[in-house]
C-alpha cells in the first residue's frame, strides 16, 4: 500500500468566543451526516441545503468540514507544513496568556503540543487546538489538509 500524495496547501483557521456558542453543535454540523466518501458536487449541495452552517463562523465538528465553510473563514493558507505550524504556533502563544488552565500554559506542554504538530502537518494532516480562556471564552485554532484532505478526499477546496 503506497501512501497518499501530501497535500496541496493547508488552510488555516482560528475561532475565539463565548463556550456556550461553542456548546451549540446545530450550526456545527451540516444537514447531513455523512460516513462515506461522496463526489465533491454532493459535498457542495449538503453545505449548501445548511445555510445556518455556512453562515457559521463557529468550528464545525468534523475538522475537513471547514473545507465546505465560504472562503472568508479562512484565516491564512500555505503550500509548505513548516509555515502552517509556525502559524499555529503563533497563534497559540497569542493565546495562551488567556488561558484558562495553568497546565494548557505550561511551556512544556506547549513545545511538546507544537511538535506534534509539526509531525502531523508534514505527515500530510490535520492539526486542532481548542482552549478555554479566562472567563466564559473558548479558542479554538485549525489548520486542515486541502486537495486533498487525509479523512475527507472528495470535498473540494473552498478557494476553488
């Protein structure tokens, strides 16, 4: 078995808000669920049928399914995994004095979160982050696999 070719391009995103919003899983998921690969036109109809989903600018829940969100949720892109990760990283430590937890601060847990991260975006993968922050916030900071994506291979890239 030979493995899949690595990704065009990661596309990047970041979600900071109240966790109650965050709670609220109906425009975190689209109409359908899904558990097979479908053709890229379908992808597109499912999202489409779902207008509180594409309206949403909350992560969904299934991490590819950010591919089917419109473009202006995108934060950055980048062709190379070593850019993508030093985008992750910095937004983690934009975050992290806000952090909630004094363990999500622990700098050692952040380099050992940044390099498994490293690993997973060469490898060709997707990479989450999700944090709560002092009061009633929660951060969420995503890069995901685009063209083709590891877990979702047929939803077509949003910049497309």
């Amino acid at each position: 078995m030979t493995a899949p070719p690595p990704p065009a391009h990661w596309h990047c995103y970041r979600w900071t808000g109240d966790r109650r919003t965050y709670d609220g899983e109906s425009a975190r998921r689209p109409p359908h669920l899904v558990v097979q690969d479908i053709p890229p036109q379908e992808w597109k109809q499912i999202a489409a049928a779902s207008p509180a989903f594409m309206a949403s600018d909350v992560p969904p829940l299934e991490v590819p399914h950010w591919l089917l969100r419109p473009v202006r949720t995108i934060k950055a892109t980048f062709e190379a995994p070593d850019k993508a990760s030093a985008w992750y990283r910095d937004q983690i430590s934009d975050l992290s004095p806000s952090f909630l937890s004094d363990h999500d601060k622990d700098a050692v847990r952040q380099a050992e979160r940044l390099t498994a991260a490293e690993d997973r975006l060469i490898w060709g993968g997707d990479v989450v982050g999700g944090w709560y922050l002092r009061g009633t916030g929660f951060a969420s900071v995503q890069v995901v696999a685009c063209s083709a994506n590891r877990i979702r291979p047929t939803i077509p890239c949003p910049m497309r």
